[in-house]
C-alpha cells in the first residue's frame, strides 16, 4: 500500500483556478490508474512551497490557508503541510506568532520549520522553534498538537513524508510516501525465520524491493503523462504504522534483542542500504528519507522497547546516523526548558551537516507529565509510552550570525 500520495501545490506560480483544476485532474487520474494496478493510497496530502519573510506580511498566511483548507476539504485531502524558511534571513516574529495561532485554527495543518540544510544551520532559528514547541504544547492537555509540528535538518523538496515536506518549483509535482515496503521486509523476516543468515535476508528483500519500486515507478510516470502533473519519486522508507506495521518488531526478529541493544545500529545499516540498492537496481526515482524511521509514537513495538527502558534518547539520536528520519515522536517532560529542546534541535542539525543526510526533529512536551511517566494520548492512530528524559540545559547556545557552518569529515578530506 501507498502510504500517502502527496501533491505539491505550485502556490503563486499559478492560479487558484488552474490549481483547483488540476488537483481534482490528478486525484481521479492517480485513484483510477492505481485502482487498475490493485493499489491505494491510504491518505491524499498537499505541501506548499516554503514561506520566507514574505509571510512577515500581516494576514497573508492566514488567507493562504483558508484557501487551501478548502481546497482540502473539497477534495477529501486528509492532511496539508506549510513550510515556514526560518534558515533564510530576516524577522522571523510574525511567522512565529501566527504558527500558534494557525495549528490551533487548522487542524488538518502540519507546519515544517526548516532551520538547516547540508551546508549550515541557523543557531537563532532553532532557539526560537524550541520555544514554539514549548508554548504549543500547552494549546491542549496532552501535548498532542506538536504531532503536527517538526523542525526539518537538510530534507529535499516534495519529500512526501509529514510534517518534513516541502513543495519547489512552478508546476504541480506529487511524490509517493510507501508503507508496503515494511510489510515486505517483515513478511521476509517471517518466512525465512528467526535463524537465517543475515545476507539471506538481505538478499531476498532486496529482490523483492526491487519488484516494487519498479511497479510503483512506472505507476508515478503514467500518472505524470496523463495528467502533465510532475512525478518527483518514491520515499520507500520503512515506516511504522500503530497495530499493522512496525520497525521495532523487524529489528527484533532480524537482531535477536530488543530494539536498542547493541547490533540495532548494524541491522539499521544494513536496512537503509538495501533500500538505497533497491532504488540503483530499479533505477526508480528516490525522494525523501529512504531509511529506517524510528518514530516513536508511531510504532507499538517502539514505544513498548522505550516503556521497559530499552531506549533512551541518547540511542535514538546515534541511530540517526543511520535511520530515515531522525528523532521523530518523542515524548519529553512538559516542563522541559526551551534550551533543552534546542539542544536536541542542534545534535540532529549537526548530524545533518556532519553526514549530508536529511534528519528532522518532532519533540512532544507532554503537559503535566515528568521522566518515566506515561502518555494519555487515546487515539487510534498514536501509541502511548513512556515520557523520555532530557539532559539539564540552562545556558542558551547564541550565535551572533544568523548562519553558523560546520566543515563536514567529507569536505575537510577534499582540502
């Protein structure tokens, strides 16, 4: 199954017209051709292109967003995604001020703040988004609504996984967020057993992914064709999904341990680079993370390694090294201080610069809730856990630049 067909919206490049036009084209023209190849997308989704200073003018985001909720509504889009450019230089107040405004108004909004690329990192920026996260947290009882709210180190445009997505160029463009290749990786861990070599494995996944991304490959190219819309590829990242599909569980069976333990850097490895084989063997057109997400909340098995102590933090971030997506859905103490969540904020950043990979941070204070207590989330589509600590900042890192740049292992070995 397709996890999510994300449609990037050329928002002032065209018309609201030709946009609803086309919308509605691609969607029944994507629904028809995958009906036929017996596939579905289980959510439909929008991302804009990336709102700079000029969303510092008073009212524009808001009228944009109406729109585009309309839009959504219209369509039966279940999710869209604002990304807000505070890597660019210049005020950031109004932006910041009606992000706490507009995740409350909008419920179906995701909000990507971008504060690092592979080259630098914006030092201003990622204080003033761990502030954010702080004060949006407080907007319900359970901290749900940063859910909806991630920092983005690095991530590539038209990625279609939320809330790390962005839109760029003049043309409607749609990419495909996967979730059948987890269910093939674990039906092979199934079938082959706990026993089995680890290359065996490998081997036969790799088999099978290639399979895939080449069918779902040629789905996204006739659907380009027939509706002139431009396909940007595949994000075939294994990712969980609460009751159906779990990364922690793959882990499990293929490590002979608990996620956590000692060998889940390895076995993250080798996943990752299967995925990325998979893509030169098939020679489909990757977009995105294309790893192993770890998301916390999101994966029943995850978030029962991390309620018996079998994760922490610290772990997740050096997996980060080697996942998809970076420190994703973790719960933390509602009373955690802005400087520790910036500090979090710049770990992954920096791996980000470190490595040239795309990474994202989606941190949950959780109201009222300290170390080691659990989340009362309740939803179907969340799985409850246990509160993760953090480490005691009280000193705010400060640039006196907006831009500060770290000189990567691959950069310096080229001097």
């Amino acid at each position: 199954m397709i996890r999510s067909l994300t449609i990037g919206l050329p928002l002032g490049s065209q018309s609201q017209s030709t946009i609803e036009s086309s919308v509605k084209h691609l969607i029944a023209t994507s629904k028809r051709i995958l009906d036929e190849a017996n596939q579905s997308s289980r959510t439909i989704r929008f991302t804009l292109p990336a709102i700079g200073t000029d969303g510092e003018i008073e009212g524009s985001m808001l009228s944009t967003l109406r729109w585009v909720d309309k839009l959504a509504n219209e369509n039966d889009v279940r999710w869209f995604c604002m990304p807000l450019d505070f890597l660019q230089e210049g005020v950031r107040r109004e932006r910041i001020g009606n992000s706490l405004d507009l995740i409350s108004r909008f419920p179906k909004l995701f909000m990507n703040f971008i504060v690092a690329d592979t080259e630098r990192m914006s030092i201003p920026a990622i204080n003033d988004v761990a502030k954010l996260v702080g004060r949006i947290a407080k907007k319900s009882n359970n901290g749900f609504d940063n859910f909806r709210v991630g920092a983005s180190c690095g991530c590539p445009a038209n990625a279609p996984f939320f809330p790390f997505s962005r839109h760029e160029g003049d043309r409607m463009a749609f990419s495909f967020a996967l979730e059948s290749t987890l269910s093939i990786a674990l039906q092979v861990s199934e079938e082959l057993g706990l026993h089995a070599p680890i290359d065996s494995f490998r081997n036969m996944l790799l088999a099978k992914l290639v399979i895939e991304l080449g069918n779902l490959q040629k789905l996204g190219e006739q659907i380009e064709q027939e509706t002139g819309c431009q396909f940007k590829g595949l994000d075939a990242s294994f990712a969980p999904f609460p009751g159906q599909l779990s990364v922690a569980l793959l882990i499990e069976r293929l490590l002979g341990a608990p996620v956590g333990s000692h060998g889940s850097l390895f076995i993250t490895g080798m996943l990752t680079d299967t995925i990325r084989t998979a893509f030169i063997q098939s020679e489909a057109t990757p977009v995105g993370f294309n790893g192993v997400m770890y998301s916390l909340l999101e994966d029943d098995n995850l978030a029962s390694a991390n309620s018996r102590r079998c994760l922490s933090l610290d772990g997740l971030i050096a997996m980060s090294a080697m996942c998809g997506c970076g420190v994703d859905m973790v719960p933390v103490p509602g009373n955690s201080f802005p400087e520790e969540l910036a500090a979090v904020m710049l770990d992954i950043a920096t791996m980000t610069l470190a490595l040239k990979k795309p990474l994202g941070i989606r941190l949950l204070p959780i109201p009222g809730k300290l170390s080691n207590e659990f989340t009362q989330f309740n939803l179907d589509f969340l799985c409850d856990s246990r509160v993760m600590s953090l480490t005691a900042n009280d000193k705010t890192i400060i640039s006196s630049k907006h831009s500060f740049e770290l000189l990567s292992p691959s950069r310096f070995n080229k001097i």
